[in-house]
C-alpha cells in the first residue's frame, strides 16, 4: 500500500556488546528479587494484555476511551491540524477516536504509530488505512528512545506525541522523568503532548482491577515465566508461583508479585543463571503508579511542557493531560 511506509529500528537489547538477556540476571540475583515488565509481551502475553482491557474490573481503558469520546472534538480545536506520534501504539483502538475528530473537520491526516511488535503494527496499520482513506502512516518499529530519535520530516504544521493507557505509570519515578525528558527534547516549540493517566483513588476499586475474577490478570503474571522458559531454556514451574497484587498506598502503586508456594531452584540454562526461592518469596513483576494531575503538572513544567488542559470522566477517575513545548 503506497499511504504505508514501516521501519525497523535496530533493537538495543540484541545489539552488539550489550547480550540479551542482562536485566533477567541482574533482576533475579537482586534482594528482593524483580523482572522488566517488557517481558510480559510476548504474543500471548500481548493477548492476555487485550483481554485484561475488557474484563468488567479493569476500569482504565474504557474510562480512558470515555474521556476520548467526550473531548476528541475540543482537543482538535487546540491543536489544529496535527500529525499523531503514538508511543506504544498497539491495537489503536482509542486513536481511532481522534483520527475521527480530525476526519469530520476534513484535515488531513498523518499517523506515526511507534510499537516494538511488528506484527501488530502492520495489521493495525492495515486496518486504519481501509478506513481512513485520506490517511498517510509512517511505522515505527523499536524502543520510545530510538524512535523519538527517528520521527519522519513534518508534514503537517503541527505534531502531537501521544503516551496513552497509563503506561508512565510502568516506569519508576527516574526512568519516568527521563522519559518525560526526552519527550520534552523531541518536540519543536508549540508542538503538543497528550498524556493518559491512572488516577489515585479508593483501593478497593484499584486492586479489583488487578486481581479479577476470571483470573487473566494472573495469568497474564504468570504468562511471564512462561515467557521467560521459552526464552531462555528455563525450567520456572507456573503452578508453584502465584499471582499477588496489592496497592501501596504510601508510593500510590500497585505492586504485582509473583509468589512462590515452595522452596524451589529455577534454572534459565540460556543464561547459564540457577535462582533459589524460599516458600512465600515474592518475585516483582511490575509497578503501576496512580498519578495526581497536579503532581504531574509539575513534572511536565520542569521539562518544558506547558499543562493546556486537563480532561478527566466524572468519577475523576483518568486523566488526559494535553500538554505544549
Ligand atoms: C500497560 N499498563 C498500563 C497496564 C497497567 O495497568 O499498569 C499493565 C497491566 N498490568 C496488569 N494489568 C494491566
């Protein structure tokens, strides 16, 4: 299709000096021990991921995708017509949204999504460009760091970076900063930023929404080690873990473990790695942080970009922040 142009960054964990694999060693032979969240994403873990965003607890995305329906038109009318950059891009299910917007004013549109599955970027791309006729893409497939390094030549008079989902709230609060940074550093003066975000709220509601009934979210903890055996020749025993997610309520984050039930030795013989558990050990699987809007309002400000507007739902619930440079 001649409206598709996809490019593959080299990918820096497989470059050469730098093996494979180093942030698996390191995570395991830390006290207490964690693993990266990117190694979720495998093709069945990318799977789970899009059931976890329909499943009746998990509120953030339909929350996230209210907020789009609500103020797509008036987002449209402070940016002007504006090329998307998506970091993380994914399915694009709530971009959608705005590519409608901007459509019904008859502008013209151009879409940089950014995602490290090839896959998916080539089948979401397929299917915006059938309905999106006057659309242009411009795929990226790598890391946010590469890729903000590598945005096509502007078309249109202006740009927005979109960091949708809530995924900041992955990074611990210096990777956060320096990825806010290099947001920052990114955008020419005047282009735009739109940041979605999880906010804080009674507990209750946020570790149902990490622990449903139905149990995907456990398996989709789960599907880690899963991940992890396929990987690297491991031996890591699913039915001797268990899925834990509590929300600390003095850093504002979920906290997602996986617990193992017995004293057990895992081997990752790729890795050339042997790891002992004891009984209750809690291995840490990711972070999700709940933001205050005003908190990051700041953050924003010491990296250049200007708070224009903040859009949430009723409950107060998500937050959408636009932001400027
Ligand atoms: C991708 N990220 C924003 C999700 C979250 O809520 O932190 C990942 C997730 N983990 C468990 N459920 C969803």
């Amino acid at each position: 299709i001649d409206r598709l142009d996809l490019f593959n960054l080299s990918n820096p964990s497989t470059a050469v000096g730098v093996p494979d694999g180093q942030d698996v060693i390191h995570g395991l032979t830390q006290q207490p021990k964690s693993l990266p969240p990117k190694y979720f994403y495998d093709q069945q873990g990318s799977e789970l991921f899009e059931q976890i965003c329909m499943l009746p607890e998990y509120y953030p995305t339909r929350t996230e995708a209210s907020i789009f329906q609500t103020y797509a038109e008036q987002i449209t009318q402070l940016t002007g017509p504006c090329e998307l950059v998506e970091l993380g891009s994914g399915s694009a299910t709530k971009t959608r949204i705005l590519l409608s917007a901007y459509a019904a004013r008859d502008w013209p549109l151009r879409y940089v999504p950014i995602d490290v599955s090839g896959s998916i970027l080539q089948e979401s791309s397929v299917a915006l460009l059938e309905d999106y006729p006057s659309l242009g893409i411009h795929g990226l497939i790598g890391t946010y760091e590469p890729a903000l390094n590598a945005l096509p030549s502007l078309q249109l008079p202006t740009r927005m970076v979109m960091f949708i989902g809530s995924t900041l709230g992955n990074l611990p609060p210096l990777q956060s900063s320096q990825f806010l940074q290099r947001v920052g550093a990114a955008l020419a003066p005047g282009q735009f930023f739109l940041l979605g975000l999880d906010l804080q709220k009674e507990l209750d509601v946020i570790e149902a929404a990490y622990n449903d009934a139905q149990g995907v979210t456990a398996a989709f903890n789960l599907n880690m080690l899963r991940h992890l055996n396929y990987r690297y020749d491991g031996d890591f025993c699913l039915d001797a873990f268990r899925h834990v997610a509590l929300y600390n309520e003095h850093e504002h984050q979920i906290e997602m473990y996986l617990e193992s039930q017995c004293d057990q030795s895992v081997s990752l013989k790729q890795l050339d790695l042997t790891v002992q558990f004891g009984a209750g050990e809690r291995l840490l699987t990711e972070i999700s942080r709940k933001f205050s809007p005003a908190e990051l309002e700041q953050q924003l400000a010491s990296h250049g970009l200007k708070t224009l507007h903040t859009f949430t739902d009723e409950r107060n619930w998500f937050g959408l922040m636009l932001a400027q440079k």
